[in-house]
C-alpha cells in the first residue's frame, strides 16, 4: 500500500511538472507571433490657407495613440515622435485654434496621414519595420 501511495505521488508531480512545462512554452512568443513595430516622426508646419504665414498656438492632436497633442511654435512647427510602436500607416491628425482672436480666427482641421513604403527608413525585413518619417504642411482657412 506504501509503495502504491509513493507511486500515486510520483505520478502526480510528474503530471504536475510537465503542465507546467507545457504552460510555460506555450505562453512564450515565437517569431511568428511578434507585432511589427517602428519608430514614428512626424514633423509639420501650420499655415495659413490666405496668406501662407505659420500660425502658433494651434494645437494638433493625433488620436490614435489616445489623444498625445502638442501645439506649433512661433513658426507654426510642430514635431511628433514616437519609439517603437505597433505598425500604423493611416494616423488621424486634428488641428484646432486655441488661442481665440490672438493670431486670428481659424477654422479646426481633421486629416489623415496615410504613410507607405516612401516614409520607411532603416527595413530590416523583419519585425521592425524601421523608423517612419514624415514631412507635413498643414493649411487652415480663417473663419
């Protein structure tokens, strides 16, 4: 009866030990399961769509990333970057004047960056996809 009970347990933490195993291997990521990730930079300038001058003060959001937002310089520059982030390729931009009257009256703007292939730096042909750079000019009608 001894030797039975020793060898229901032996049984037990050899069907213990290899769940654990199998557990263990299953959860880890293979190759084939990886994200293609990049490195984004989005550069811009905002500009009036009457007279061609940078306008400051505007804030431009990109709400895929929940709403990160900065606002232009005083030449109307705006500069976005981002490291190592799942492949996106349509980025929803949102311009909106937050400044009142100060530098005039503009109408909000929402866009779509679209980036293919021509913005990739740096393909490795593997998982990262690089880094994705981007040169925009963004103009604003008055209201």
């Amino acid at each position: 009866m001894s030797i039975l009970k020793n060898n229901s347990s032996i049984f037990s933490l050899i069907t213990f030990s290899a769940f654990v195993v199998i557990v263990a291997f299953s959860c880890k990521k293979t190759e084939d399961n990886k994200t293609p990730h990049a490195d984004y930079i989005f550069r811009g300038i905002v500009k009036s769509a009457q007279t061609s001058q940078p306008i400051k003060n505007i804030k431009v959001s990109i709400t895929n990333l929940g709403n990160k937002n900065t606002s232009t310089n005083e030449n109307g520059a705006f500069n976005f970057e981002y490291d190592n982030v799942d492949l996106i390729t349509d980025w929803y931009f949102k311009f909106e004047d937050i400044d009142s009257t100060e530098n005039g009256l503009f109408e909000n703007k929402d866009t779509t960056i679209i980036l293919n292939s021509s913005f990739f730096h740096d393909y490795n042909g593997e998982y990262y996809t690089g880094r994705l750079e981007s040169d925009v000019t963004i103009t604003l009608k008055s209201k």
